[in-house]
C-alpha cells in the first residue's frame, strides 16, 4: 500500500530538518514523500535541498496553509495522505511499518493514531475520549491518515481558513458520515508552537464560524454569508483573545459564547422583529415558546423586546432559576399560538403538539430558511 507523507513549510529553518529525517529514515519503503514550501527566503530551502533524492520538493507563493495541504493532495499518489508539518516528527522509525499493518487491515477513510506534544502531554487519553475527539472533530490531523478517495468525494481544505482548516475538514468528514477507526498508539511528535498557538485571534473566530456551519443545522453554507457574521463579532473575540487565560475562558463559557454568537446573526438579520410582525399580522395576542435551548432564550428574550406576550415556555428536560418551564405533560397556561425553536425533529414536535392542542405553529426554521 503507497502512504503519501505532506509536509508544508514556510521559514521554518530551524525545524524543517528533524521533519524530513523522521520521514526518510523509515524502514516501510512504499511511500512518497512531498515536501510543499512556501518560498521561503530564512535558509529553508537550503535545509531541504541535501534530501531532494529522498523526496519530492516544490517551493512557491502560496495562499496560506489550506492551499499548500491542497498542492500537496493534487500531487499525491498514495492511498492514504498524512499531514506532516515542518517542526513534527515520526516517533521512530517503524512507524510506516506498523500504520501500513493496520491500514491494510481498516477500512475507514480516517484513521488517527496518538500523538505526544513536545510537552509531553498524551493527545488521545483513551478509547472514550478518541471517540470523543471524533465526534467534536478534533482529531489531531499530524497523526491521522485519510483515504485519498475523500477528499475526492468531499472536496479538499478550504481555503477561507487561515488556520482552522484541518478542523473544519474533520467536520465536514464527520457531517457526510465518513468511516473512522483509531489507535492509542503514539506515532508523532506534535509541535505546539505553530501558527495556531500564535494567532489565537483567527483560530478562536474560525472555530466560532466553524461551528456555526456545521453545528446549528442551518439550511445554507454559504461562506460569504458566515463571514459577513463574523465580522460582526470581531469587535468582541480579540478583546478577549487579550485575556492570559482565553483557552480556559472559552472552554468553560464556549455554548454561553456560541449563543451570543448566534443572537448577532439573528439581530443582524432582525428575525426577532420579522417574527413578531407576523405574529401581529396574524392577530395573534400570546405566544408559547418550544425550547429552551440557546435559540429558544434568545427568541424569548426578543419577544420580549419586540412586546410580544410570552406566557409559557415549554421543554422536556429544561430547568431555569428565574423561569417557569412547562414539561409537555403539564397543564400549560392559555395561549394562541406556539413558536418552535428546536431545529432539529420539527415534524414530530407538530404531530405531537397538535395532539394536545389547537394552536397555530410558528417554525423557527422556517424564518432561518428564508
């Protein structure tokens, strides 16, 4: 089995080196190797240059990270494609050896392997957390080869991201329902001191318009239109990329961030405002509101601005301190009608709420959509 290895660089003279001799003293002799520069002018070149006979070189201006990953998936040739960037390094060198074993074996279109940071730390912690680590796609891509075939069924990295983009591509792998299989099995050495750690700006508002691309279930996934609205929150994330301790900030307050989030989409976009007029056209004078998830208190809270009666909030597993939360067994106060803002499972939640009464129903859904 041919295992293409990419790694892409750019003035990265002082780590380049120990990269390509982890590659090239391997003792599986059925890959290639592709090293993608990005015209670099520190004395990269130079490093690279003795090792041309080991591997294949091109050195040019490119658009930013996504686009060298995608230069070197043009060239490739392997069935499986690992992204070695300049600074990581294999473990030893029977690690081609060993993954080709388990590849020839596996079925899956990715499959991740551990890594170590120049830390020290462990990146997958056991079988839970790299299921886990799928699941929120945050695989760690040095360690992780992917079927050729994908990026050919699921198109290559975009290059809108400067930096997340290896994040975005695990989302999008996962959302189109992508094989995956993993082993706890150390294979690389990760360097923590990359453009990620240094550009918290950019990584922390990509991952934001990132997650709202694939994680709220809108209808569109249209680029432009993400970051038109990240451009409305910029103002907020490098105010707060400032503060020393921003991974643990955004750790511990990511869905309070997230719903903020989307509240700027929805006031730019006035939904709040369009919805009640409706429900004003419609002569209706209460409105229930279904969910009390993140979109549920913000529609909540823009009824209330836009003075509309709100005098029920209904949700199955809800708790509020300041709130009373109906469950849908119990006898619900009067209202007209009832607006829906779960965006998932919409055609049960009406069968099941026309059983239990005759109101009109407003779909939250319905207003994202158009």
């Amino acid at each position: 089995m041919l295992i293409t290895v990419i790694t892409i660089c750019k003035n990265c003279v002082n780590n380049i080196e120990k990269t390509i001799k982890s590659v090239v003293i391997q003792k599986y002799d059925n890959y290639e190797y592709w090293v993608i520069d990005g015209n670099s002018n520190d004395g990269t070149i130079e490093k690279i240059k003795p090792y041309e006979k080991s591997l294949n070189f091109i050195s040019e201006k490119d658009d930013g990270i996504s686009d060298a990953f995608n230069k070197g998936i043009d060239r490739a040739t392997g069935e499986y494609l690992i992204f070695l960037n300049g600074g990581d390094v294999f473990t030893n060198d029977g690690v081609l050896q060993r993954v080709s074993d388990t590849l020839k074996n596996s079925k899956a279109d990715i499959v991740t392997f551990n890594e170590i940071t120049n830390k020290g730390d462990i990146w997958l912690k056991n079988d839970n957390d790299a299921l886990y680590q799928w699941r929120m796609s945050l695989i760690p891509h040095q360690s992780t080869f992917i079927s050729k075939k994908i990026f050919e069924q699921i198109g290559k990295y975009n290059i809108s991201y400067k930096v997340r983009m290896d994040y975005e591509f695990f989302k999008k792998c996962y959302y189109f329902g992508c094989s995956f299989e993993y082993s706890l099995e150390p294979i690389v050495i990760y360097d923590l001191d990359g453009i990620s750690a240094k550009d918290t700006v950019s990584f922390e508002k990509e991952g934001l318009s990132i997650r709202l691309l694939y994680d709220s279930k809108f209808s569109y996934n249209d680029i432009d239109l993400l970051s038109s609205i990240v451009e409305v929150y910029e103002q907020k994330i490098p105010s707060m990329c400032e503060v020393e301790n921003i991974p643990r900030l955004i750790r511990e307050q990511k869905s309070n961030l997230y719903r903020k989030y989307l509240e700027k989409y929805i006031r730019k976009m006035q939904l709040g405002e369009i919805i009640s007029d409706v429900i004003r056209e419609d002569d209706i004078y209460s409105v229930a509101v279904y969910g009390w998830g993140g979109l549920g208190q913000i529609i909540y809270n823009e009824f209330r601005l836009n003075e509309v009666n709100v005098p029920a909030v209904v949700d199955k597993r809800a708790k509020s301190a300041y709130i009373k939360i109906y469950d849908f067994d119990d006898d619900w106060p009067l209202f007209d009608a009832i607006c829906i803002t779960v965006l998932g499972d919409v055609n049960s939640i009406i069968d099941m709420l026309s059983k239990k009464g005759n109101w009109k129903i407003y779909n939250l859904c319905a207003f994202l959509d158009s």
